[in-house]
C-alpha cells in the first residue's frame, strides 16, 4: 500500500493572518478497480504531531473525490494510505475568502512517500 505525505506546512500567521484556513485534498482513482483510502490530518503542537482527521472511504475505478478540512494551525500535514499507486492526491490550501494558497499546495508528483 502507498503512503504518501504533503510534509509539514508551515502555517504561522504573518500579520495576524494565516496563509491558509483550509485544506482542499484532490484524490483521483486512474485504476480499473475500487481502491481503498485512508487520509489522516495532523497538527503540530510543540514536538508533537497531534491527529485531528482520520477519514476512511473506497472510490470506485476512474472517479474522483474532493475534501476540505479545517488548517488554521500553525503547521499542519496530511497523510494519504491507498491501496494502489493508480490513486493521485493533489492538496491546496486556501485562504478565508476561499483562493488558492500556491505556498500549500502539492500535484500529485510532489506528494511524497512516507
């Protein structure tokens, strides 16, 4: 099974703003079968990485699925289980008013293994 990370972002506010308030994940099953996905969201407190998303869920072969979540942290990362490497994941932050952050945002060839 791959496991693919968006790696750590660094989300601390400049200006009293955060540069991304949400998480959009892009996940898109290029297999002929249904495959299974597990995505897990963690924030950073301290040393720790703290769980705060855990979201299981099967795609069914050529679909795609779109999820938001919650970022305002001061560093956060995503991680991807899936049962095939057909699956692609795309992630980019937005901020309050809903644009594209391009300083969290990663296609599917820059998600990394873990």
């Amino acid at each position: 099974m791959p496991n693919l990370t968006t790696g750590l972002f660094d989300n601390t506010p400049v200006a009293g703003v955060r540069p991304s308030s949400t998480l959009s994940v892009n996940i898109s099953n290029d297999d002929t079968v249904t495959v299974d996905v597990l995505i897990e969201g963690f924030f950073q407190s301290g040393t720790t990485k703290v769980m705060y998303v855990q979201e299981a869920f099967t795609l069914t072969a050529g679909s795609v699925a779109q999820r938001n979540y919650f970022a305002e942290f001061d560093a956060f990362e995503f991680q991807f289980i899936v049962s095939t490497e057909a699956v692609k994941v795309t992630a980019w932050g937005k901020d309050a008013a809903g644009n594209l952050t391009t300083a969290h945002r990663v296609v599917a060839q820059e998600v990394d293994p873990f």
